[in-house]
C-alpha cells in the first residue's frame, strides 16, 4: 500500500501550484508500454533471424537508454531539490532512491544480455534478456505508481516550470541519432487517447505537421518491422 502524498514542509494543500508535472506521468506511460510489450516482440524474432533481433534490440536499446536518463536526471536533479524544499517527503525520497538502485540492476542485465541475442537471435541467448526484462517490469509495477502517487503532486508545489523543462530536455538528449520519429510514435501510442493531447501540447504546429506528413509513415514502418509483419 503506498504512503500517503505529502505536501512541501510548511505547505498547505490548496497552495498554488508551481509547475505542471504531468509530463513525469506521460513518459511513464512509454515505459511500461514499451518494456511490457518487450517480452511478446522477442519471443517473435524466429531462431537466427538476426535482421529482426535487431530491429527489437534496437527499439530495447532506446527505451533503456530513456529510462537510464529519467531516472539519472532525477537522481542528479529532483531528489536533492525535495531534499532541500520538502523536507517532509523524505521517506518517499529514499524509498525512490531503493526502487531506481532495484531497478537498475534488472536494465543493466539487460543492456548486457543484448548484443548475444542481437548476434544470434537464438533461445539460448534471448533467455537472459527476458529473465531480466521480468525483473524490469516487476521494478517498474512497483516503482511507476508509487513515484506518481507521492512524488509527482510534492513536485507540482516545489519544482519550476524550468527545472520540467530541463528533466525533458536531459531525456530528449538520450534518444539516438535517427530514433526520433520511432521514439515519438511511441510515445504517442502509449497515452490514452493515441497521443493527440500530447501533440498539441508539447509540439508547435510545424512540428505536429511534420508527424502527420512525415513521422506517422516512418513510425507504422518502424512498427511492421518491430512485430516482424
């Protein structure tokens, strides 16, 4: 059962809000997407069919790439500013610290176990990326919620609009050279209403046009070459 959300040491409850955080929750939402499909993709890839490994080892690779830079600009960033500004979230502050230490241990299994089965694409060498891809989901059941029921609204009353900023930029960072569109399609498929929120909200009118003429056609290419259709 998760601890009870609190408000900035001092705060009261209807204080105004200092920034919108919902972004932490939509990026969350790519996570257990793309890491709770990941098992189903490989167990596609038929024995030896390396071209196809590869299309799903790369599509893993990314995803970890984004969750070891959520979690690193957290650490390097927002603990030490709850730290500091709500001092009365500092349970669910080390509890997150435990939780991003758990985790890392299951992705970093996994960004190990990858390049054999990208190599091969044999059973024998998939067996370990999905043993640590169950540790990974398993961590994320756990810490995901938790982090959005406890530390997302302690955010919304201590954090700037600046410092969201930031955090989006550090993870925008991690996406790979030529990712982009795929990464942005995923992001889309993973909210609730396929992303149209999210397009209007995080991306001017050029670049949603972009998408619509260029970004959706690469990214249904990228997912017909994911599934192995």
């Amino acid at each position: 059962m998760p601890a009870t959300p609190l408000p900035p040491s001092g705060a009261l409850p209807e204080a105004p809000k200092t920034c919108d955080a919902s972004g932490m929750v939509e990026i969350h939402r790519l996570f257990r997407r793309g890491f709770g499909e990941a098992p189903d993709l490989i167990r596609r890839v038929r024995t030896g069919d390396t071209a196809h490994a590869a299309v799903v080892a790369t599509q893993l690779e990314t995803l970890s790439l984004g969750l070891h830079a959520h979690h690193e600009g957290e650490d390097e960033r927002l603990w030490p500013a709850l730290d500091e500004r709500a001092p009365s979230c500092a349970a669910h502050v080390e509890r997150m610290k435990a939780q991003h230490a758990e985790l890392l241990v299951h992705l970093s299994a996994m960004d190990r176990a990858l390049p054999a089965w990208r190599a091969s694409a044999s059973a024998t060498d998939a067996a370990p990326v999905l043993a640590a891809l169950d540790g990974v989901n398993a961590a994320i059941a756990v810490h995901l919620p938790d982090e959005e029921t406890n530390i997302v609204p302690v955010m919304e009353h201590t954090i700037t609009e600046a410092e969201v900023e930031w955090f989006s930029e550090h993870g925008r960072k991690s996406i790979p050279k030529g990712q982009m569109w795929q990464q942005l399609g995923e992001i889309l498929a993973a909210q609730p209403d396929g992303g149209d929120e999210w397009l209007h909200k995080h991306m001017p009118a050029p670049g949603r046009l972009a998408w619509r003429w260029i970004g959706r056609r690469k990214y249904a290419a990228h997912r017909v070459a994911l599934e192995g259709r």
